[in-house]
C-alpha cells in the first residue's frame, strides 16, 4: 500500500509539470503571433486608448483636443476682430471705455467769458445709433469741476404737471446745457408749440420761436380787414398782446379765435402730430459751467464711471 500511495503522488507532480510546460508554450506562441500581426497591419503606437490626432501626430495623444481647444480661440478671435479697434485716449485702458464710447459727443462748448454770459455745451447722439441712449445720471467733469446729468420734461403739458423722467437720447438727437436757470425749474424736451412759453417766460436764451400756423385762410376770411391783418402780423409763436386784443374789442368772433394763440391752444392742435416732439432737449444747470475760458479738458462718463468721449480746447 505505501508503494502505491507514493506512485501516485509520483503521477500528480509528473501531469502538473507537463501542465505548466504546455502552458508557458502556448503563451510565447500567441506572443509571436501577436507580434506579426502587428508588423503585418501596421497598427499605430497607442491604438485602441485613444485616437491619433487629426493633424497626424500620435506622438502627442493630447494634440486632438488642444486642436478643438485652438480652434475655440480663433473662433473667439475671429469675433472679437469683427469689432472695431478702439485705441483708447492717453491715461486710459480698454477697461475703462464705455460701450457708448464717442456714440455720444461732446460738441458746441462755450466757456462762460464773464459774469453775464451763458456758457454752454451740447451732448450729440451719434446718428448711426439702433436705439436711443439713457444719459440721465451721466457726469461731465472738467479740470475744474464736475457736472451731473439731471432728469427732464420729455412732453412739457400746458397744465404745467408733466413730471420730470430720464433724458433718453434717440439717434441723431442733441442735448444742450446752459448755465442759466429754467424760468420753469425744469429742463424740457423741444417740440413744434414749445416756443410759446417764451411770451409767459424769460428763458436765456430763448426758446426757438418755430411754431406752426394756427389757422387756415378759410377760417378767416369771415373776419374784417382789421382783425385779418393782426392774425397776419403775428410772427411765429407769437401771442396777441392786450393792446392788439383791445384794438378789436368790439369783434369777440375774431378775439375768441386769437386767445388760442398761445401754448395751451397749440398743444391742443399739434400734439398728436407724427413730428409734434423734437429731437432736441434743454437742460438749464442753473450754475457757472466749470469750463476754462481759455484751455480746458471736457471728459464724459456713463454711469459706470467709463470713458464715453473727451473735448480739449
């Protein structure tokens, strides 16, 4: 019994030592095979853990996305080359221009000279603009001071109660400032009737006295010789006086038809009109302009506190 116990132990090691053997042989077979597969097709270094890039170098298993990455960067490029280059002025970097940079221009300075002139300056909407700019709350600083873009009356009612809101300026529109005060105590938007309150105020300078005709020859000829030629002799904008009014007393056809020459009865005329509003605003700043009478450096900025334009006289 002890003989066949240690024959078949004997059988076991002889099976697990050819086992082993048979196996090392199949593995340095597939290993050789493999490897004339790999000269046969070609296959590129790295295949099957990432694809080679699209420039051909496999070298570089990360070049692929540094292509798409690159290619984001000349995109991006390619729209910030669509804008057009602005170089900013002296003292300044790109960051701290406006997007209304020169969209708005300072023009029409006039420092005042002495105590009994108005000085003046004008802020211009560039006519190329898609939509109107919001000034109101803007600053115009000079080497001597600072001015701040105050709220105005866009549709001034005969009634007087309009209330005040942001200066909007549409393209091409224009907005003057002068160091006289309103005679109102608000700045206003132009319109076609707006130069007859120059007869009930003193504004310096005066309003433009470009108003349309308040009446048609058919509505009066029915009057006398008198009373047509004071209608006629009306300049523009122009409200009849009590002497003109007393002249043609006994004619209270012709009297009524002249009172509505004056703000409130033209507002009532031409307000709907399609051009009633003009594109022009005043606003009285009610103090001395800190502008140099000789030399000075006029700077504009929007709310952000950014470069929108500069004059230097």
């Amino acid at each position: 019994m002890k003989n066949v116990f240690w024959i078949i132990i004997l059988i076991i090691i002889i099976v697990a030592i050819y086992n082993a053997f048979m196996y090392v042989k199949e593995g340095i077979q597939y290993n050789k095979a493999g490897s004339l597969f790999k000269v046969q097709y070609n296959l590129p270094q790295g295949y099957g853990t990432r694809a080679p890039s699209p420039s051909g170098n496999a070298s570089n298993p990360g070049s692929w996305n540094n292509a798409q990455n690159n290619q984001g960067i000349n995109q991006n490029n390619n729209q910030e080359s669509q804008r057009p280059n602005i170089t900013p002025p002296v003292g300044f970097t790109a960051d701290q221009i406006s997007s209304s940079y020169r969209f708005v221009k300072i023009s029409g300075v006039s420092p005042m000279w002495d105590w009994t002139s108005v000085g003046q300056f004008s802020l211009q909407a560039d006519s190329s603009l898609k939509k109107g700019i919001d000034i109101t709350g803007w600053r115009v600083r000079s080497n001597r001071g600072d001015i701040l873009v105050p709220q105005a009356i866009s549709n001034y009612s005969p009634s007087g109660l309009s209330p005040a809101g942001d200066i909007i300026l549409a393209p091409g529109a224009q907005g003057t400032f002068y160091s006289s005060a309103s005679p109102l105590g608000q700045n206003l938007r132009m319109n076609k009737c707006i130069g007859y309150l120059n007869s009930t105020y003193k504004f310096n300078p005066q309003l433009s006295a470009y108003c349309p005709n308040m009446y048609d020859r058919s509505e009066i000829t029915g009057f006398s010789g008198r009373c047509q030629n004071l209608i006629f002799s009306l300049g523009g904008c122009s409200t009849p006086t009590s002497a003109q009014l007393n002249s043609i007393s006994y004619e209270s056809a012709c009297r009524e038809f002249l009172n509505r020459f004056n703000y409130t009865g033209c507002y009532a005329k031409f307000s709907s009109d399609a051009d009633f509003f003009s594109n022009n605003w005043r606003v009285w700043l009610g103090s001395t302009l800190f502008f140099d009478s000789s030399h000075d450096k006029i700077q504009l900025f929007d709310k952000e506190g950014l470069l929108v334009d500069q004059y230097i006289y």
